[in-house]
C-alpha cells in the first residue's frame, strides 16, 4: 500500500504545520512511500539531526503529482500546511495517501482534513462545541471573505515567511501588481464563536495593509482543531497582530 510521507527537523515541525512545507532545493516537493524512505532522503542533508514524520493527506485542486520508483513528487516548491498532519501510522495496512492525492487532484474542492479525535484536542475544550455541525451547508464554508470580516488568531508574527522572504517583499509586489491574490497561496480560516479567524497570519496582515476592508480575498474552510488552538494567541479580540 503507498502512502506519501516527509521526515522533517523536529524543531520545525510545529513551523512547518502551522505554514506549509517550503522545499528550497527544486520545485517539486519529493515524498516516500514508508518512513524508511523519507528519513533516508532526510539523512542525505540532515545527517544526525532528531526529525519527525508528517503524511501529506491531501493536495489543493490544480495541484499535481507524479508516481515514480520511490514514492511521489508534488509539483511546488509549497505545499500547504493543511494538507500535512503529524504521521501517527506505523503500520504497512495505512489507507493510501497516494490514493487520497489523486482524488484531490481532480476534486472540484479542496477541504482541509477534519481530524475528530478527542486527541486532536486540548483536554480542557469540548471536542463537540468546535466541530463543523453535519448539517452546515455551503453558506458556512464561504470561497471568499471580505477582509474585514476575518481576524487574526496570533498576537504576534514574524516580520518574513518561513522561505525568508519579507512581508514587505509581498505588500510591495501586490501594490505594484507583479502579484496578485490568486498567485499567493490562499489563506485558511476557521469559525470559532461565531467569527471567521485565519491561521494564515502574515498572508492576512499583508492582504488587510494593502486592500481596503471590503476587498474579498479567496479561502479555504478549516476546522477548529489542535492546531488551530495552537496558534490562537491573540489577546487584544484578533483585530489586529503585532510584527516582530
């Protein structure tokens, strides 16, 4: 049974699920089918160092990837964060990420991955109060928001993204029109009591300093799970982030 799997610095891992997998190296990010093959692509520039596994559980629509001898490549240099999650499988029976990828591909929509377990969870939140109800329909998992109407989860960001490039790099392309907000990876938001909330905080800080509140920017709908009250920090009622 394939799967797709990436051993990554475990000092990163937190990053890295928070803000993508960057590859630095070419433009195509390389998977492997088992964890022995991805922490021996890991140890050919990591020698030595402590890493953990993540399983790429998805891929967003128009997004490709090729089957070769050694597991699969992804065609970008960026894979998105809500399309990895920690690899908790050690077993050779795994459901198939391979398999999950290609439907993905071809699927009108791309959904981030609903984890339900009670795990995924701080143990001091009810797991029911935050997971989408089965009956929501379409009008709660919007395409586009206007910028006023999503917030911030942190209270602080980094003044670059994890490829070093600065936000001010970005407010300077989108101002001048070299970039527009369908080239930039789209923001993921959550609904959590009652308001829509990006963990994409630094695309979101960039987008409301160079577009007016009414603008409408494309994205994706997430669920609140441990990831997402990971990252919700902000203590001044999200309006607004401070940059490092």
């Amino acid at each position: 049974v394939e799967r797709a799997v990436i051993a990554v610095p475990m000092d990163l891992k937190e990053k890295i699920l928070g803000e993508g997998y960057q590859c630095r190296r070419r433009n195509r990010v390389p998977c492997s089918r088992d964890r022995a093959g991805a922490l021996r692509a890991y140890n050919h520039f990591n020698p030595g160092k402590p890493h953990v596994f993540l399983e790429v559980v998805a891929l967003p629509t128009g997004m490709t990837a090729d089957v070769h001898k050694d597991g699969i490549k992804i065609n970008t240099s960026h894979l998105p964060a809500r399309c990895l999650v920690p690899d908790r499988s050690r077993s050779a029976t795994a459901a198939s990420s391979v398999a999950r990828i290609s439907r993905q591909v071809s699927s009108p929509t791309f959904q981030p991955p609903q984890r339900r377990n009670s795990s995924d969870f701080p143990a001091n939140r009810a797991t029911s109060a935050f997971a989408p109800h089965p009956s929501q329909g379409n009008n709660e998992r919007p395409s586009s928001l206007t910028l006023c109407s999503i917030l911030f989860t942190q209270d602080s960001i980094a003044d670059h993204f994890q490829d070093r490039r600065s936000l001010t790099q970005m407010e300077r392309e989108l101002q001048s029109g070299t970039k527009t907000v369908h080239q930039i990876p789209t923001i993921t938001v959550v609904k959590h009591a009652r308001r829509w909330l990006s963990v994409d905080n630094r695309r979101l800080h960039v987008f409301k300093k160079v577009f007016p509140g009414t603008y409408e920017v494309p994205v994706l709908c997430g669920v609140a799970d441990g990831r997402f009250f990971n990252k919700l920090t902000s203590h001044n009622g999200a309006t607004s982030v401070r940059v490092r």
